[in-house]
C-alpha cells in the first residue's frame, strides 16, 4: 500500500534514521531545547491526536468540519471533480473521505509519516469507496518531497485540513507552499484549513484540556524520542505546558521538567557505549510545537507571497477557522 520507494527513513539504524537522529540530537543540545513537533506523530501520538479532536475544547476539527458542512456545495464548485486529491498528513484519512461524495476525486492520495496508521485507514477506506483509485504513501512531507509517477499528474489538488500549516513558521509555511505550488503542475489547486486569531483562554483551553489527553499526546514524545534515538527520558519527570503567545500568534507547545534531571543517549553508530549527556535545570523546557493563529487577511497575503492567488474562503459564524481555496 505504502510506496517503499518513498520511505521516510531513508538509512535506518536499530533506532530512527541518521538524520532524524542528528536532528533530535542537535535540538536536545541547544541552550533553548526544541524539537520537531513532527515526533509527536508515532503510533500512540496519531492515536492521542484523534482523542484532541474529539475534546471539546479542541474547537479546529469540529469548526472545520462544520465550515465543509455549510459550504461543501461552495467548495466543490471552486475545486471541480475528478481532481487528484493529495491528502497531506492524512492519519485516519476522515476528513477527506467526508468530502469524496461531494469531491468525488478521481485518484485518492494520502500521505503521512506515521505510516502503520495510514495504512491501516486506507484498508478501510478501500471498502467503502471501491471505485476511487487510492495511492498511500508513507513519507516525511514537511521536508522536501517529490510525487512518484502513480500519482496522476493532471489537476493536483493539495488538500491541507486541520490548521496544520500552523505548526510551520511563516517563513517555513511560505517556502512550504510554494513547493505545493512546483508539485502541482498549474491546474490544480490548495484547499486548506487555517486556524484564527481568538481570545487567548479559548486558545489556552484547546491547548491544555480538562482531563490531560493534550498532555499525554506531548509527552508522549518523550518515549518515541527514546524509541527513535535511545534516549533515557522518564516521562513523570516532565509536565505538559502550552500557552498563547499573543506577540507571535501561536500557541506554544513544552515540556518542563519537574525537578534537576540527566537525560542520556548514545553519542552515534560507532560510539555505542558513549552517551552524550544533557543536564536539565528544574522548569527547564523543551519547545515541542508551534502552532500559529493568523487573520483571514494575513493568510490571504501569505498564500499571495507563495505564489497562490486565494479565490475564495469561507468560515464559521464565530470567525475561529477558515477554509481557503487557492490556485496558482
Ligand atoms: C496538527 N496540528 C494542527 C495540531 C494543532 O492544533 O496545532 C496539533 C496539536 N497540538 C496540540 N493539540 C493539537
């Protein structure tokens, strides 16, 4: 199901790949610890991730849904049908599949990095919609990526739901973009789900809810950070934080540690029985996700300066999430 020639982990070692593990490495170091809020997407994470949308304080997915509810007429008028539908970051592959009956694609193409998971919604999604040509592919998107030949060349549509270009910088979502923009041949398109700017303790909620399933999903890194580079991280020392931080319009995702701690991993392939080690003050953080708000104007100007020119969106009555279609 999953194209083998487009694994995510090009060299694997008994951990992650060379390069995730560089990178993890290098982001454990710096002064301010960061990481790529990609691993929070193992197998538990996709899982914990479904659990938030289903929160109600996590208002994005039902909003959005809501938006495709009322406007799905609207919608698939501005994106035609037969398109070459490329779900990015597909997990359970829902989203998209509440629109096949409006969209009604010509090829279905999802594609996300947690690929057991993705695998496993395209077996179902297979027996339900037998007449859609379906393509998985398990890959790294938010890298660089180029489309292998079973994915149809004429009109690409990029579907982008859930606010997930949030979780790029602004000059990370517009250089994101714009290699949509190289994969899409001209006649296709963007359809794309961007989340507001609203009241900060609305925010603050969605971001940190009642009975903690936003914080088990951000702890849970810790343990597929142990899986992917052999790291000792114990997940009681270390407590869920996120905030809106109204400055940069987004809400800020950490962990903070509890107390003093060591955190230990091997230093590289050759030298398995060195560990680096990094020393964690007590309130230390590591930053595991950024996730922007914008205007609807700020987004129109963003999708400007990738090279899309935004034809229509459409939002709820509140104005706490916008659908955009976009074309080149
Ligand atoms: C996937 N992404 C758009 C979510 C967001 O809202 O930024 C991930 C998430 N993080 C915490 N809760 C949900």
């Amino acid at each position: 199901v999953i194209s083998p020639e487009l694994s995510s982990r090009p060299v694997n070692t008994p951990h992650g790949s060379h390069a995730a593990i560089a990178e993890i490495s290098a982001g454990l170091l710096a002064p301010r610890a960061a990481t790529s809020p990609k691993y929070l997407y193992d197998g538990l994470g996709s899982k914990l991730f479904e659990a938030i949308c289903e929160l109600p304080e996590y208002y994005p997915t039902r909003t959005e849904a809501a938006i495709f509810e009322r406007h799905g007429a609207g919608i698939a008028h501005a994106v035609g049908t037969g398109a070459t539908l490329i779900d990015l970051g597909a997990g359970n592959c829902a989203k998209a599949a509440s629109l096949f009956p409006l969209l009604r694609p010509g090829q279905y193409v999802p594609v996300d990095i947690s690929r057991d998971f993705l695998n496993e919604a395209v077996l179902r999604l297979r027996q339900r919609f037998p007449e859609i040509e379906m393509t998985a592919l398990g890959l790294d998107f938010s890298s660089s990526f180029e489309l292998p030949s079973s994915v149809r060349a004429e009109r690409r549509v990029f579907f982008y739901p859930g606010s997930s270009i949030g979780n790029f910088a602004p000059h990370e979502a517009i250089a994101f973009l714009r290699r949509l923009r190289a994969n899409e041949q001209g006649d296709g398109g963007l359809l794309i789900g961007v989340d507001l700017i609203k009241d900060g303790a609305v925010l603050d909620a969605a971001y940190d809810d009642a009975i903690g399933v936003t914080a088990a999903f951000n702890l849970n890194m810790l343990r597929h950070l142990n899986h992917l580079i052999g790291s000792d991280f114990e997940v009681s020392q270390w407590q869920h934080r996120a905030f809106f931080n109204a400055e940069e319009s987004r809400v800020e995702m950490h962990l903070e540690a509890r107390e003093a701690l060591v955190v230990t991993w091997p230093e590289g392939e050759r030298h398995h029985e060195r560990r680096v080690e990094r020393h964690f003050a007590r309130g230390e953080r590591i930053h595991t996700e950024d996730s922007y708000k914008y205007t609807r104007r700020g987004f129109i100007d963003l999708l400007q300066e990738a090279g899309f020119a935004a034809t229509h969106n459409w939002t709820d009555d509140a104005e706490w999430f916008a659908v955009f279609h976009a074309r080149a």
